[in-house]
C-alpha cells in the first residue's frame, strides 16, 4: 500500500482508474434486508444487481431512440456509460458514492471482462479462416492499402511535431500504438456492424470482411510478437526469456495439437450430426476459454491473446460456432458485454475536456485520430477505384473499415490500464471511437443501396425469350423437403431436347449460424468421413443431378450452389446470384408447407420471398406444393405427379409471363394444359397498349399449339369478380397444377381485367401471391392442387408488398 500511495502522489497526471486499493468489508455480499436495518447497496451482490439492470434498462430505452437514427449498439451503450459517468449524472457525489462506488466498479468490471473474453473466443470460434484462402485482389489491396497509407502518413507527422507536442505524449509510444491501431480494422467488430447492418452478404460487405481478417490476423500477430519483444527486452537473464519464450511457444502448440484435435472431435464424434454440443462438451470448451486466458495473461501476454487462438484453432459453424451462438451470445455475452462498454464510457469525463489546460492535449491527439481515419479513407478509396470500383462504391467500403467499436475500446482501456493514458488521453480517445462509428453507420446506410444494381439490371423476361433460347431458372431452396416438388414441376416443363435448353441453378439457401461470414459458393460434394456423412445440400444437389441424367442430352444443365446468410439478408444473394448469372426466372417454394395432415409456416422464409418479388432483377415464381410429394430430395420419381395443368389468364404483364411459361409444358412432357381466358361481360376495351399485347401473345401462343392435343384453349365470361371465383372453384379440382400471374402492381392499363378480381383482395392473407393465387392457396380449395405464381420484373421496381 506505501508503494500504492507513493506512486499516487507522485503521479502529475489524473490516471483512468484509481490507484488506491478501495477497502471494504469482505463480508459484505448478502444483505438481510432494509427491515433488519441493512442498506442493500452496501452489499456487493444486490448493487451488482441494480447496476447491471440500470445499465440494462437504459441501454434498451437509447437503443429505441437511437437505432432510427441508424446508429450501432456499440453506439448506445458507450453513451449510456456517458450519461452515468462524471459527464451527467455522475457529477453527483452521492449517485456515484450509491451506485458506482470503486468497489462496486471493481465487482462489475471482473464479470464485464470475463464477458469480453468469451466474446473474443466465439468470435474466433466464428470467424472463417478459409476467407485466406483464396482472397479477391480487391479485398487484398484494400486491406494492405487502408493500413499502410495512415502509417506511413502519421507516423512522419508524429516525429516531427514531436518536440513540440505535450510532454505526456512526447515521451510517450500512446501515438505510435493509436496509429497502429487505427490502421487496422477489427474482424469481430466489423463483422457484428455489418450484421447490424443488414449487409453481410452483400459485395461490399464480403470485400470489407476479406480485407478486416487479413489485416486483423496480422495484427494479433504483430501483437503477440511485440508483447514478447517487450518481455525479452525486460527480462533480467537469458534464463528468464527462454522461458518466456518457451511459454509462449508451448501455449501455441498446445492449441495447435491438442486443443484443435480435441475440439474436432467433440464435434464430429461425440456430437450427432445437426445437434448442439452436449451441456458437458460445452462446459468443457467455455472452460478452455478462460483458461486459455488465464495461461497467456499469467505468462506476461495479454489476456485476449487466449481465447482468440483457441477460438481460431476450433471448427467454426455446426455444432461449436452454433452452440456458442445460442448458449453464449444470446444470454451471457450479451447481458455483461454492454456492461463492458457502459463502464468504458463511465469513465469519459467530458467535462474535463472543456478545461483550458486540456485543449492541448485535445488538437494533438484529435489531430492524429484525424490523420489516422483519412488516411484510411483515402487508402481504401484509391484501392477501389484502382480495381475500377465505383467512387461511391469505394467511399462506403472505406467507411465501413473504419469502423471502431469493442476491441478499440479494450485497447484504450488497456492503455489506461498500464498508465500509458491518461484519464483526459482515455476520455479524448473513448470519444473519439465513438463519433467515428456513430457518423460512419448512418452514412453508410445513406450511402450504399445493396438492391440498386438489380434495380438498375437490365430486364429479362419469359415473354420477351425465344420459345427456342436458353431458359436460365434459378431455383432455390430452403430444406430438403422444397426440392420433390420443384423436381416435379421442373420434369413437366423443361427437359424434353436440346431444342428448346434449360440452364437450372440450384442455390440452397441455409441461416447463418455459427460463423461470422456469409458464404454465397458453387456445391462441392462434402468429403466422406469429414462431418458424419452426406450433408443435406449433398442430398439436395444429387437429386437435381439425377434429372439432368434423366433429362435428353445437353437439354437441362445444373449448376449448384450454396448459401449462408442472416434471413434478414438472404434475398441479396438471391438477386446477386440471379443478376450474375443472368437468370430469366427466380423459382421460390411458398412459405407454408403441409404433409396432408397438418401445415407449417416459416415467416423468415416468407420475408425473404417478398423482398426477392420486391428486388429481384427479373422475373419471379413462387410455388405452392398442395401435391402430394415425389419421394425423398435423394429419389425422384421418373413419372411426374403433375399430369394435368391450367392457366387463368385475366390479362396484364403477370399473366403473359404466365403464358410464357406454361408454354413450354406441352412440349416438355406427357402435361395436359388448359388456357382459361377470362372475360368481362359487355366490357369494350380501352385500347390500352397491355390489353393489345394479352390479344397479340394469345394468338400467338394458340397458333402454335393449336394442332397439339393436349391444349385447350377456353374462354369464359363472368359478370364480376363473383362470377370469376365461381368459376376457379368449379374448375380448379380438375387439375394438378394452377398458374396464374400474381398481378400486384397498379397498372392503368389493368382496370379492365382488375373488375375481374375487384373486391377479392378484401379478405387476402398472402398478398404475394396476388389476388388469385391467395384465393386457391386458402384451405377451402383442394390440398391437393400446386399453385404456380408468377410475376413479371416490373419496368419500375418500385415495391411490390
């Protein structure tokens, strides 16, 4: 304690934590109560109780205001920490001395870090090493670039105004350790605001995620590196840093050759194939964790260093990734982590910042943070534009590298920590990181519009396809179970010669879960014995190989791929996918699905369905299967269950994409197909430009197909929208299949054959099915008609539902 007080006193400088050792009763914990006479915040654990839940509380009430100003969590809780701190209410000796007192701190801050530290560690556990593999040249030069140009740009300016900085900064390595630091990009920070964001999957997201990994491996390279450069350089004997050294190369060995076998085989031995870890593995792997910690911290490294080695050397995804995702993440990390960061930004005094002893202080190290993030900026834009990106494009990439958030903070609080800053440096600097992200996200939402290429994509169409072109389908599916009846309707229409060729692409879309990238890939079969057999996307794909095998030669092709993302952004890839490969129709399996005796509903799946119909760059089908199934996703059946089919044709773009499509089953398959055209009785027309086109393309489709047996041509005319629901109902049970065009823009030139459906949309559940495809999906039809709903790319994607 004299050394404590000694060191205190002689100190010229306030430091960001106490130097004296609070002291206070051990016993201290439970209270017996306020009517025994106790005062329950005297006591540890109930004022950890009512910290964490002021913290908590306050925390989701500034998340409600602040995330319509697009701001991140990272955001939030740092200024939740503010308004508690010396800044607001904590200039109030008695607030602070009740519910922040430093022993209270003290408590709080241990069980905040234990947080921290299995935050880095599901992190590693998630983080996708095979990014390095084969990284674009985009995502390498942005990386390497936007670290290297703020260096070489503040490091200079640092050396020469050195003699005249500050005399707590000239002597110090605080500049040199913030110019790394800020040119680099931290993965785990990166990738929780992009997921935030809602843009993990998009191509800016995926080059800003490439070009973080790489700079972020090498920056805890360099730093586990620099602590052992730093040790060496203080030991007393050759003895001490061959132990060092030896220490630190037995941890990474450890991890290499014990922990990583370990950890495999907990996940793909003694797991089940599709389960969690077991309550005892995932005790085991949280207790690895913190020692891992514990080992680097007791042998002079720091403590983060641990948990995110042994979170790289671990599978990532399912079962590990995905048992720390649910178990971890969701109650533990994210109940004391934003403590974490509320005490980081308890400790900003901004008050002490407006003093006039301190404003020197304030341009020096602001002008550094200042040079560091335009350095960034600039290096990142001229590595876009150098690979021919947008200018706009590569503004928002560089935005997104520069944001800062939990690992920043840490390293702040690790500065302050070893007194190489002090509490103005720590309040300047904590401030800083927070402005940076809070003025990137909201631009980067204001900036970047991830849909607005398929939007500007040129359009493609059935209608517009030559009855002979190559037809690109691109089918996508969420679970085995879609792929039966999409193989069905697929048999009826396509496949029949190299006449008339199909390109299907087969994407399985799966939830992200477990890793911290997205993964949009062409299907490689999965190595036998690798994960406990066959995969499901194994058995998906096989299945759609087995009909281009059945298929004539040359007339279908498949090319598969794979998809994982947060449902919340899983229609990018979709669109990405169908723009690149120029797809002229999206096929998607209805949301709701029924094995005859009872019906699920996935609303995610129905989420992404409307924004593919809203964004999607041409045209887009959504299947209802009522059909009964055609077998397991691994054995289909040669004979397609769909035998009879109709179109409803009531007129408008839709409905003609419709046609375009049904088109090709007669000439597919052993399909029947019924045309039902509908008509308003002693309607005269308007002479509208789409009600020329619904007459041109009938004639033309019943010139080619009028000498074909298995084409009926049949008009029927009705009064109003009631005389055409009575009509689908009496028909309807007839067939196996139903198209219709979902017709669900505002078209003038639809008020004609809008009367035929007027009023039916009143009572629509589904409205992305249109107003006819809701009615035939509802449970007073037969279950056992598919329903085929089709929409044509609209010339203005303007939203459809």
């Amino acid at each position: 304690m004299a050394e404590v007080a000694n060191l205190s006193s002689s100190s010229l400088e306030p430091t960001v934590k106490p130097l004296a050792a609070a002291c206070y009763d051990n016993n201290l914990v439970n209270s017996q109560g306020m009517f025994l006479g106790d005062q329950p915040l005297r006591f540890s654990l109930p004022l950890l109780l009512v910290q964490v839940s002021v913290i908590l509380v306050l925390s989701a009430a500034a998340r409600l205001l602040l995330r319509r100003l697009g701001q991140s969590r990272f955001v939030t809780h740092m200024l939740v920490g503010v308004l508690l701190g010396p800044t607001v209410l904590g200039r109030s000796e008695s607030f602070r001395g009740v519910l922040f007192s430093e022993r209270g701190t003290y408590i709080l801050e241990s069980v905040s870090l234990v947080a921290l530290i299995l935050f880095l560690f599901s992190m590693g556990v998630k983080t996708d090493l095979s990014l390095l593999r084969r990284p674009s040249g985009r995502a390498v030069a942005v990386g390497i670039t936007g670290s290297l140009v703020p260096l070489a740009v503040t490091l200079p300016v640092f050396h020469a105004l050195q003699p005249s900085l500050p005399e707590d900064l000239r002597g110090s390595s605080l500049i040199t350790e913030l110019a790394v630091r800020l040119s680099l990009s931290s993965f785990p920070v990166i990738a929780d605001a992009l997921s935030d964001l809602d843009l993990l999957n998009t191509d800016l997201g995926r080059i800003a995620l490439t070009a973080s990994l790489i700079t972020d491996v090498t920056s805890w390279f360099l730093r586990a590196c620099s602590a052992a450069v730093f040790l060496v350089s203080e030991a007393k004997s050759p003895a001490f840093t061959a132990q060092i050294l030896a220490s630190f190369v037995a941890f990474v060995l450890f991890v290499g050759f014990v922990a990583r076998p370990a950890g495999r085989y907990i996940a793909y031995k003694l797991t089940p194939a599709g389960s969690l870890l077991s309550e005892g593995s995932f005790v085991v792997v949280v207790i690895a964790a913190l020692l891992s910690a514990l080992v680097t911290d007791a042998i002079g490294f720091k403590y983060m260093i641990g948990p995110m080695m042994l979170g790289l050397a671990l599978p990532g995804g399912m079962p590990i990734g995905a048992t720390m995702t649910e178990r971890l993440d969701s109650f533990f990390i994210a109940l004391f982590l934003p403590v974490y960061m509320a005490l980081s930004g308890y400790r900003t005094d901004l008050a002490e910042l407006t003093k006039e002893e301190t404003s020197e202080k304030w341009c020096a190290l602001e002008l550094f943070v200042g040079l560091c993030v335009s350095g960034k900026l600039v290096g990142c834009v001229a590595a876009g534009l150098f690979f021919a990106m947008p200018f706009r494009d590569a503004i928002v990439l560089a935005l997104m590298l520069n944001i800062r958030g939990i690992v920043e903070v840490a390293a702040i609080n690790n500065w302050g920590d070893t007194m190489k800053a002090t509490a103005e440096h720590y309040s300047i600097l904590t401030l800083s990181m927070v402005l940076i992200t809070a003025v990137s996200t909201p631009l980067i939402k204001l900036l970047y519009d991830p849909a607005g290429q398929f939007m500007r994509a040129k359009r493609r169409t059935l209608e517009d396809l030559r009855p002979s072109a190559d037809l690109r389908l691109l089918t996508c599916l969420y679970s085995e179970d879609h792929a039966a009846p999409l193989i069905d309707l697929l048999e009826a229409s396509a496949g029949s010669s190299r006449e008339s060729p199909v390109s299907l692409i087969v994407l399985h879309l799966t939830e992200l879960v477990g890793r911290a990238a997205s993964v949009l890939k062409p299907h490689r079969q999965s190595k036998s014995g690798g994960g406990g057999g066959s995969s499901s996307s194994d058995r998906i794909m096989n299945a759609f190989r087995h009909l281009e095998q059945q298929a004539a030669p040359g007339a279908v092709t498949v090319s598969p791929y794979v998809a994982q993302a947060p449902y919340s952004s899983m229609h990018h890839d979709v669109c990405s996918l169908a723009h690149s490969r120029k797809a002229n129709l999206i096929m998607l399996p209805f949301h709701k699905s029924s094995d005859g005796a009872r019906s699920t509903a996935n609303n995610s799946i129905r989420s992404i369905n409307r924004a593919v119909l809203q964004y999607a760059p041409c045209s887009v089908a959504i299947l209802v299967d009522h059909g009964l199934a055609a077998g397991s996703a691994c054995a289909t059946s040669a004979n397609s269950l769909l035998q009879r089919g109709a179109l409803y044709f009531l007129g408008g773009p839709d409905d003609r994409e419709a046609l375009a499509y049904a088109a090709r089953m007669p000439d597919a398959g052993n399909m029947s197909l019924t045309v039902v055209r509908f008509k308003l009785r002693n309607w005269v027309g308007m002479g509208g430009s789409d009600e020329a086109r619904d007459e041109e393309v009938l004639h033309q489709f019943w010139t080619r197909h009028r000498d074909n047996d298995r084409v009926v041509y049949v008009e029927k005319t009705v009064e109003d929208a009631e005389g055409t629901a009575s009509v689908v109902r009496s028909m309807s049970e007839k067939f196996d299949l139903l198209i219709v065009g979902r017709r669900g823009g505002d078209d003038k030139d639809l008020e004609g054959s809008a009367a035929l459906t007027s009023g039916l949309s009143d009572w629509s559940e589904f409205p992305e099915l249109g107003v006819l495809g809701d009615m035939l999906a509802s449970a007073e039809f037969a279950s056992r008609v598919s329903i085929l709903v089709i929409q044509q790319q609209p010339i203005k994607n303007a939203p459809a539902c």
